[in-house]
C-alpha cells in the first residue's frame, strides 16, 4: 500500500514515532518498535496492522536515513517543530539503579575494590570502581582500595601502576578512594596469621606434590602432613622462610572437612613459595601469601562489609567463609555478578598488552586502540559516560556480551550538549562558486551549536574557492546552510539560496576557512587515515568537536605548520 493511500493525520503519527525511535537509537530506529509503540496509541489503526507495516518501515528508514545524511540534531528539530511532546519521552526512559546492599547500615559500609597493580585499569576494571564507589556513595560507606601485589612470578606488579591506578580510580568515580593499602607492604601480618594458623591446628605445611595431594584430595584421605604436630609444622615453616625449601617443596594449607563436596575447597593452599624477588620489597620474604588467603585476612582487618565480586569467585566465599570459622571471624556480605565482555576487546589482556607494548605492536597504554582507562580518557570518554553505563547494567549475574556503542551512545548524551560543530571535508574535491545569477551575502554566520547549548556563531567569508567530499559531486547539491547550486565542472552556480527542491545537502568549506587536518580513526588492531580539510576556527587542542556528518573528535594536535591531529571518538 502506498502513502497516499493513509490519511495524512496517520502518516504524521507514523513519521513522529519513526523520528522518536530514530533519535532514540542513534540513528537505528526499529520499524518492529515503532509498530508496536503505534498500535498502543491509535487502537483505531490495529484492524489493519498488517497494512501498516511498509508505511512504518518507509517513515523508519526515512528517518534514519535523515539522520544519517544530516545528523540526529536535524532529526530533532525536525520533530520539535511538529511535535515538541515526543523529545520528552527520551528524557523520561527509566533509568535502574542499584538495588539496596543487604544489611546495610548508613555511615557503616565498608567495600574494596581490589586491582592487581599489574598494569593500568581497563573498561573491565572500571565496573568495580563504579559499582562500589556508588554503593559507598548510597550508605556514606568507605572504599578500600587495596592492591593485591603478593604474585612475583607470574602477574608481577608493574611500579607505575599503583600512581596510575590512584588516579584512574579518581577519574571514574570522581573522589578519591577513602583508604589506600599494597598487599606487599603488609606482608608481615599476614605471615603471622599463617603462623597462628600453624599454633591453632588449623593449618599445616604440606611437603607433597601437586599430583600426589590431589590423588589423596580427591578420594578424601589426608596427605601425611595433616598429623603433623605443632613443633614439626613451625619447624616447616621456619625452612620455608629462610629460603631452604625451594619453589613448589612446600604450601601452607587450610584444614577443612574432607568430604566437602568439591574436592578445590578440601585443604586449600593459603601460601606458596616464591623466590623471585618482589618489583617494590625485593627479596625480603620467600613466603607469599596466595590471593583467597590474602584477601580473606585483609577484608577482615579493614572491616569490609560488603564484597562485591564475579560469579566465577563462588568458591573464594566459600573457602575464605572456612578459613573465617577457624579464626572466630563473621564474614562479609558477598555479592556477584555475571561476565561483561566488550566485544570489541575480546582478545585483550593486561599481560598481553604489556607484551605487545614492549614489541612495540602498541604505542603505549594509551594507545586509542587499548580498552584501557587511559585510553578512553585519551580518546575523549567521559568518567560520567562510564559511570552511567555500569550503573544503568546494574549487578546481574548474566554473562553478558556488549559492543562499545553502547558505552558510546552514553558518553553522546554527555558530550552532545558541550561539544562545538566544525566541518572536516575528507578526501576534498576543490570546487569554484558562480554567484552572479542571485543576491548573495558575503559572509555566512553558523552556529556554533544547533540549539544553542554553546552560544555564538562561526563566522565565513565566502570566497570563490570551496571544497566538497569527492564523493558528494553530483549536479544538483545544497551547500548546507548557504544555496541550492547547479554543478558543471567543478563550478557550482548558485541558484536559489532557499531550499527549492529535495535535492542532497552536502557540506562544505571555502578554502580561506580551512587547514589541512589528518583523522585517525582506531580500527580493530589499525588505524584508518583521513586527510582532508577542517574548518580553521578556534581549533583547540584537547577539545573535543562534532564533526558535521562526520562524529566526535578530539583535536590532539594543532602544529603552526602541517595538519591539524585529529583522533576520532565516536559517530
Ligand atoms: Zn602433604
């Protein structure tokens, strides 16, 4: 059924809902969304649905399609002329919070948030910053910031990273961590805990192999350590200590009930042997506790209330709760959630970006193609984007995979309002312009922002010299916010400055307007290039544009000669 055939009160109905779910999805409105949105308003219309179906799919990719040539802003100042009411109900889409911490008191909350200091944060990290920086938030708690730096050998922490660490962790929550502590500056507690645990009975130096403790392990017998008496066991220790028992002779374990029903938890290994020497303490001790052993005894003695962690770490609860019993302690309130994966870093690793760094593969941790905080924050992302989109996730348990454009379509509802408008014309086709058919002013006045966020104009002199996108040539065009010109030839003759027919709008530049400006764009483990021609007005560098037709970017670099560096955000 063609258009003509609806009245056009319906069409104006479709068209409004079809640029609502466009502005709403960036671009990608649904038809299926809009139908359904549609026939919840005009019952009148749901006899004929089916019918309805091509009129809606028409005004969606109508609509996306405006969006597309000219921006979500012409989206939106098309629909508040015609239906001011619908812009509202973008602002009114729920917003989730986090739920309340179970047996919370206000003012008494204690949370950790617990980086090895293996290199800097990434998006991955930030979640734990957020999520419990806002929990803190919620009860006047506290967040420890606790650096679990007791690996020497296989994550050995990286020096720089702790000041790193301190003022990412700043960045995303926006203050400061309420307590700072390293692990491996604390080694002595801990080493005397396992020392009580040896007096108490809770806890023996186990000699045997790997192998040979998992055989008994997993049939629930006890390996011959376990008798051992108090005196033997310090004496143990003692060896470990001095460094007479070599890597893998000897672990300190946790006495449990042989028949719990995962074989992992029986008698698990508290501390391990490690001869390699520590990047901050050196060769101070052999004796380093492992991570459930380390984190049980700091979670204690820091009064954590509340331990927010992944789903996959069930059984550090379950074995630090053990370990918790034995020494009279009452343990945290555990809290999980599900895996995130940002699929567009999938295949990243703190361990493997150190590599490829030091191969020279990356520039360095802030590489624009990391999915590191200093990345982000080099590309332009903003801490509130980022708080936003984890807050908005919440804490479920499912393992969700997510693309960075929703983390992008945060960080453009932050930065939409503040960022200036510019022209960037890639890959520029020089053009001159006709004028002498029509009246013509000589200068064009812009606005710095479409409504008015930023006041004030960008101010051209129109000269008979311009560029437009190679691409764009065609023989009718509309210079955006001048005229309707006829091409021949590379000449364009102006012939209407109103808008006179359907004809494409393109942007464009004078030549006295612009510099040379190179837009590196990150692509997957690339770059892509972009020469062109940027609009020279107030380029300032760390500032972030909007690129007509083009997306965020920041201006990395303004040289006196040579391109303008441009390094784009996102669309
Ligand atoms: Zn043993």
């Amino acid at each position: 059924m063609a258009d003509s055939d609806w009245d056009s009160k319906t069409i104006d109905t479709v068209r409004k809902y079809a640029m609502q779910n466009t502005l709403e999805y960036d671009g990608a409105g649904q038809s299926g969304s809009v139908l359904g949105r549609l026939l919840g308003e005009r019952a009148d219309l749901r006899p004929r649905a089916k019918d309805l179906k091509s009129l809606v799919e028409e005004e969606v990719e109508a609509a996306n399609q405006m969006a597309k040539e000219y921006g979500l802003d012409a989206v939106r100042e098309s629909l508040a002329a015609t239906n001011p009411e619908a812009l509202q109900r973008q602002k009114q889409q729920k917003r989730v919070g986090l739920k309340p911490l179970p047996n919370a008191i206000e003012g008494k909350v204690i949370l950790r948030f617990a980086p090895n200091p293996n290199g800097p944060l990434t998006i991955g990290h930030s979640r734990g910053v957020v999520i419990n920086s806002e929990f803190a938030k919620m009860y006047s708690g506290k967040v420890v910031l606790r650096y679990d730096d007791t690996d020497t050998r296989v994550k050995p922490p990286l020096p720089e990273a702790y000041g790193w660490i301190e003022e990412e962790y700043e960045w995303i929550a926006g203050r400061p961590a309420d307590i700072i502590i390293r692990a491996s500056e604390r080694m002595p507690i801990y080493l005397e805990y396992a020392k009580q645990m040896l007096e108490s009975g809770f806890g023996y130096v186990c000699r045997c192999s790997a192998g040979e403790f998992k055989d008994l392990r997993d049939n629930s017998q006890p390996c011959p350590c376990r008798g051992k008496n108090t005196e033997n066991n310090l004496s143990d220790w003692q060896s470990m200590n001095d460094g007479s028992i070599e890597e893998g002779g000897a672990v300190v374990r946790v006495k449990t009930d042989l028949e719990l029903p995962n074989p992992a938890l029986r008698d698990w290994p508290a501390l391990r042997i490690q001869h390699s020497p520590h990047p901050m303490v050196g060769d101070l001790y052999k004796v380093w506790p492992l991570l459930d052993f380390q984190s049980a005894i700091e979670d204690h003695l820091q009064g954590v209330t509340h331990i927010v962690r992944g789903k996959d770490l069930m059984d550090s609860t379950r074995k630090q709760t053990l370990l918790y019993n034995h020494f009279g302690w009452k343990y945290p309130e555990p809290l999980y959630w599900g895996r995130v994966k940002v699929h567009e870093f999938g295949g990243f690793s703190t361990s493997g970006m150190k590599v490829d760094i030091a191969d020279g593969k990356f520039e360095g941790w802030d590489d624009p193609r990391l999915p590191t905080i200093s990345a982000l924050k080099r590309r332009g992302f903003e801490s509130k984007a980022i708080r936003d989109f984890w807050l908005d996730l919440g804490l479920t348990q499912k393992d969700i995979s997510i693309s960075m454009q929703t983390i992008e379509s945060f960080n453009s509802s932050v930065i939409d309002s503040v960022c200036e408008r510019r022209t960037f014309v890639r890959n520029p086709r020089n053009m001159s312009l006709n004028m002498d058919e029509i009246e013509h002013p000589d200068e064009l006045q812009i606005a710095r922002h479409p409504h008015g966020e930023i006041e004030g104009v960008r101010e051209w002199t129109i000269s008979d010299e311009f560029v437009i996108e190679d691409r764009d040539y065609s023989e009718k065009l509309r210079l955006k916010d001048f005229a309707d010109v006829l091409i021949k030839e590379n000449q364009a003759i102006v012939n209407s400055l109103q808008r006179s027919d359907k004809r494409t709008i393109v942007h464009w530049l004078p030549i006295n307007q612009s510099r040379m400006a190179r837009l590196t764009t990150p692509l997957g483990t690339e770059f892509r290039i972009d020469e062109g021609l940027i609009e020279n007005i107030d380029l300032v560098e760390g500032e972030i544009l909007q690129l007509e037709r083009v997306g965020f970017a920041k201006i990395e670099k303004v040289p006196e000669n040579g391109p303008v560096e441009l390094l784009f955000l996102h669309g």
